[in-house]
C-alpha cells in the first residue's frame, strides 16, 4: 500500500493488516513520526512526540505478534488529548501553569494499552479546554488542515487536526459542550460524543460538573465504532450486540427506516449560516431518499442555559484550582475561573438538580423520533485568531453563538455525534448533528455509517497532507 493511503487507511484497517503480517507496528509508527516531523510544523496540532517510547513498544507489539496475540489494536498507532493523563508526561491542558508528570496512564489509556494500542504523542487543546478554538498563549496556535487561516476548533482541535492530516488514524478526544463534535465538524471527520459514564473518565470525576464525557475523532464510522468497543463499558438498557456491528449494519443497508425529526432552532436564537443551512437541508433530502421519515419539530429547550453556563464556569473554576501553578493562567482565563468561583454554590446545584426535568422535557423529541437532526455548528469553522487578546465575556458571548447545537446535550447526558455533510466550493468541511435517545450510540452508528456509505467523505484529504 502506497504510505500515504496507509497513513489514511483509518485505526480499522490497519489493525487487519499488522495481524495479516502486511505491514509491522514499526513501519506504522515511524510512518506517523515522519508525517508530524514534516507536515506538523503547519499546523501545531502535536504538543509533544513520544518517539522513543512508541518505537520501543512497536517492537514488543511484533513481539506479540508472532507469539499470536491477537488483540483488536495491537501495533496501530493513536494520539492522546492533552487534557487526559499519560503516566510519565504533563497534562498540561493547554497551559503553561503545570509542570507535574502524571504518575499513570488514565483509565481510558490504559484500556488502548491493554488492546494494544501505541500512543505516540498528545495533542493541543485550548487553555482548560475552555473555548470552540485550539489556541493558547503558551502552545500556539492550532490550524486547521483544510484551511490553515482558520480554527479546527476545540477543544480537541489537536486531536482533529491531526487525524484529518494524516498524522495519526484515530485520536482520543473529550467533550463538555461539544468539543468532540465541533473541532469534527470542522475538520471532516465523524465524532460522537457518548452517553455519559459509557467511557470511563478516571482519574478525573465529574469534569465540569458532570458535562464531560470522552471519546475520539476518527475519519470513519467503523474507526469510531472500533474504539468504542476497546475502551467503552455496556450499561444497563443497551442494545445488544457490538458497536462494530451497529456500524457494520448501517453501511451493509441493514438499517430499517427511523423516524427523524429535524430542526434549525436553538436556545441562543443564533442565525444560522447560508453554507451550515444547505448542509442541513441537503442531508434531509438524502435521509427521505434512503427511506427515512423526517419530520420538522421544535426542541423544547427553554432555559437551558441557566444550566449549561454555571456547570460550565464552575468546571473552568475546578479546573483552574488544581493546577500547580495557577497564576500563570492567561488573563482571560483568569477572568472565567474568577466568575466560576465567585458562583453561589446554590445557583450550581439547583442547575444540576434541573437535569433530570431538563432531559425528560427534550425528551419528548424522542417519544415519536428515533433520532433528531440539526446543523453541526451555526457558522464556518473560525478565522484562526478571531478571539486573540479579547477578553472572557466577549470571548464567551462570541463562541456561544458559533456552537448553539451541542451544549444541550452534555446536560441531559444522550448521544450525539457529528456526521460530515460536504464541502463549500472553497474546500471548507460541513457537518450536521444527530442526537439519539439516551444509550442509543448504536442507531448514530448505524444511520452515519448509512449516511458514509451514501456521501462517501474519507477519500478526500487535504492538500497539505500528501
């Protein structure tokens, strides 16, 4: 296979061809380190390479190899989100104002580990994974690999950029008011956000006060659904079978008709752009034409982001103290930490107390909808530096009205996932959201994978990564 097809070939394929002997977990690993050697200075999307380490534990995987182990990601190479732990570096979360190695590997990488996975880097996010943009005033500036004047978003955009240049086929990333689906509606890549508890986030409990959840980004539904098997846990009221086999059925044309409701509205009012409107309206018509009934509704949110907006501060607040060094914190993330702390501690409970009521009243989509469709995000993916040097209110107000579809979904815990959804003339990824029931990921695995096989997405690749 020619290096850089391979490069692309995706976590999946490259798992069956090191157990077929067609290719070594070195050649894959020392394919990826001189990819981010050359192509990662355009983008910044790499904080730190663990090369050494990866090609010594390349050569224990061909080791295992011919000693039989058969493990579902033995020798394939993956990126690590630089807020979640691997013993022996710092989780710097995007800032300069920690220096302590982890003393372990988090319970999400030890499970890759332990099916075989070889990490060999950790990716940029935002200071405290605040922001829908991957920049920060110690790390730089993260690009966008289908356009390096703009955003791959955040807070995972390191994670995104990534795998969507071909620097790794699948990388973990992590998602509190969207930040596995909007840096993948941005860079073209499928990213669903879990049911939460489904993977577990030790040694990290309640990330923003319940918000957080992890999972990755890849360039397919089948990457995805692959992961999701390795490291994710079953929960009371799942389907049965596998998630390789959710996926599976979907692209076979196994998927029986859902009954999908659609809808542009959004708690923030925001406008909606004309290229995210056409994305929108176009998968609709390729949903009837499979055979799906869409149906447009209103998502009942109401006052919802009177319970988003105080987890969320007082997640950057709780983020903020545990750091070693926390003067070091950027001004505006100071600001953020400042208003989070000097929340009433009843203002934060009662907004979790709200959950429940929250996600029985959106629940109501679901009592006649097996899936509920809207744009990805309300605009094109940010001009890279739009928010540089603004403060935390002008900053915040801002990205809100750029991210309007996922927050809601974090309060009341369900699945959701970003699905690409074209390109604008200029080359520019598209996306839309489907939200499922809760502990539904399997009918999101099934319907995007239908929807890839339809609108194929991950044979096209930017210019810059060849």
């Amino acid at each position: 296979m020619d290096r850089t097809d391979l490069a692309f070939a995706g976590i999946a394929a490259q798992a069956e061809l090191v157990r077929a002997g067609e290719v070594s977990p070195r050649q894959l690993v020392e394919l990826y380190l001189e990819r981010i050697e050359r192509i990662d200075p355009q983008l910044n999307a790499v904080r730190v390479v663990l090369a050494e380490r990866a090609l010594a534990e390349a050569d224990q995987a061909a080791a295992r190899l011919r000693g039989g182990d058969e493990r579902p990601l033995l020798g394939v190479p993956v990126l690590i989100k630089d807020d979640t732990d691997v013993a022996g570096e710092v989780t710097c979360k995007g800032s300069g104002a920690e220096d302590r190695p982890a003393g372990d590997d988090a319970e999400v990488v030890e499970r890759l580990r332990a099916a075989g996975a070889i990490v060999i880097g950790k990716t940029h996010v935002p200071e405290l994974m605040q922001w829908p943009f991957s920049e920060s005033a110690t790390w730089g500036v993260t690009r966008n690999p289908w356009d390096t004047n703009r955003s791959p978003g955040g807070s995972s955009g390191g994670s995104a950029a990534a795998v969507a240049a071909g620097l790794a086929g699948a990388a973990l990333a992590t998602d509190g008011a969207g930040s596995i689906r909007i840096p993948a509606s941005c860079c073209a890549l499928f990213g669903l956000k879990p049911q939460r508890d489904r993977i577990p986030t030790a040694p990290y409990a309640d990330g923003w006060q319940g918000l957080t959840t992890i999972g990755c980004v890849t360039r397919s539904v089948r990457d995805t659904a692959l992961w999701w098997d390795v490291v994710a846990d079953r929960l009371d009221g799942d389907p049965e079978g596998s998630f390789a086999d959710a996926a599976a059925r979907g692209a076979g044309g196994g998927l029986t008709p859902l009954r999908i409701a659609c809808s542009t509205s959004n708690p923030l009012f925001a406008p909606l752009g004309r290229e995210q409107r056409a994305a929108y309206e176009e998968t609709i018509a390729l949903l009837r034409t499979l055979g799906h009934t869409v149906e447009q509704v209103k998502v009942p949110y109401a006052d919802i982001l009177s319970e988003i907006v105080p987890r969320y501060l007082r997640g950057v607040a709780d983020d903020a103290a545990t750091l070693a060094h926390p003067r070091r914190l950027e001004r505006r993330t100071r600001a953020m930490a400042r208003m989070g702390r000097t929340l009433p501690a009843a203002v934060v409970a009662r907004a979790r107390e709200h959950e429940a009521a929250t996600a029985q009243r959106l629940g109501r989509v679901f009592a006649d909808h097996d899936v509920l469709l809207t744009p990805g995000t309300a605009q094109l993916p940010l001009p890279v530096g739009r928010y540089e040097g603004r403060g935390a209110l002008w900053t915040f107000n801002g990205v809100a009205r750029y991210t309007p579809y996922t927050p809601a979904w974090n309060v009341t815990g369900q699945p959701a996932a970003s699905v690409p959804a074209g390109f604008t003339p200029d080359g520019v990824p598209l996306a839309v959201q489907l939200v499922g029931r809760s502990h539904d990921e399997a009918t999101l695995l099934s319907l995007s994978a239908q929807l890839e096989a339809a609108r194929p997405w991950a044979d096209r690749r930017p210019p810059l990564a060849a």
